[in-house]
C-alpha cells in the first residue's frame, strides 16, 4: 500500500473561489478535489503494512500542542511560467518542527525521507501540459485564505485510480 503522513484541510469557500478562477483561464488543468486537499508531511511510498508508521507517527506526536496554520497566497512549480503544480502556502511556526519530528521517527520506514528542504504546501491542481499561471499566482500572492488550528496528523493510504487517486484514513496522531 502506498503511504503518507500529512494535515488535512478543511475546503473553504475562498480557495474553492481561487480554484475556479484558475480553471476558468486555464480549462485543461485538473483540480484537486477538496475532499484529497492536505498537506504532506512525510512520503513514505510503497509499504507492506501500516502498524510500524502508526506506532512511529505517534511517538512523533507525542507531547507535541496543538499548533496554528494559516493558508497564504499562491505558487507554482517549478516556476509559475511553466507550472506543472499550482499550490497554497502554508504558513506556521511549528510546522517545520512536527515535519522534522516525523522524518526522524520513520527514517527507517518506506522510501527515504526527501533531501530537499520541507516546503509546506497545499496542492490545488496539477498542470499537463505545463502552463503559464503567472497571472493568477500575481493576484493572489498574499492573500490569506484561512487560518485554522493543527489538532491531528493522519497516516493517508493513497489508491490510486481512473480519476485520480483517493486517499483513505488509516490512522490519526491526536496533538494534545
């Protein structure tokens, strides 16, 4: 089964509004259904059974508050001219900390933990062929779309499917 940990996100009117503007000037992205809308914390892959990240994602999570995000503004990758992903950011204190946290307990589970810095992000759509979304990612730069508090991590089992994967709850790491 295919494996990760991440927050959900609660759909909100101003990033439904953000999506639809986007698909409107540019019909043939597809947009993330807001039911799939989370934020990674940890990929872990492909992964006979899910009890050892259970227990580690807990540990993890153990002793760690409650913390705030908020959802701000708007990117893309790899660049906003030729956009293969259009994103929300993700603004929190503490979000690098519990992402760190989570690599260290699973650094031995699944694939290894990415090299990359951890850039918090909430996926919207994904582009095929790449596009040009600089219009859109210039209007919305800096608007704040939602503030909210942080009271679980999940372990997300992803199957994938025709119309797109769908990502079904396997565990829940309560923050206290």
């Amino acid at each position: 089964m295919r494996l990760f940990i991440g927050i959900p996100v609660c759909p909100t009117p101003e990033l439904g509004q953000a999506c639809r503007a986007l698909q409107r000037s540019h019909p043939g992205i597809r947009l993330v259904p807001p039911e799939n809308w989370h934020v990674t914390l940890r990929f872990l892959g492909e992964m006979e059974e899910a009890n050892l990240v259970i227990d580690a994602m807990r540990l993890a999570v153990e002793g760690v508050a409650r913390f705030s995000l908020s959802i701000r503004g708007v990117g893309a990758f790899p660049e906003a001219r030729c956009a293969r992903v259009a994103w929300a950011g993700i603004d929190s204190e503490r979000i690098s900390r519990v992402e760190e946290k989570l690599r260290f307990a699973t650094r031995e589970l699944g694939s290894p933990p990415e090299r990359r810095p951890f850039s918090p992000h909430l996926t919207l759509a994904r582009l095929q062929p790449a596009e040009n979304i600089s219009d859109w990612v210039e209007k919305l730069r800096n608007r704040l779309f939602h503030r909210t508090v942080v009271e679980e991590l999940v372990l997300y089992r992803s199957e994938l499917g025709a119309r797109g994967p769908v990502y079904i709850r396997e565990a829940v790491g309560q923050l206290r």
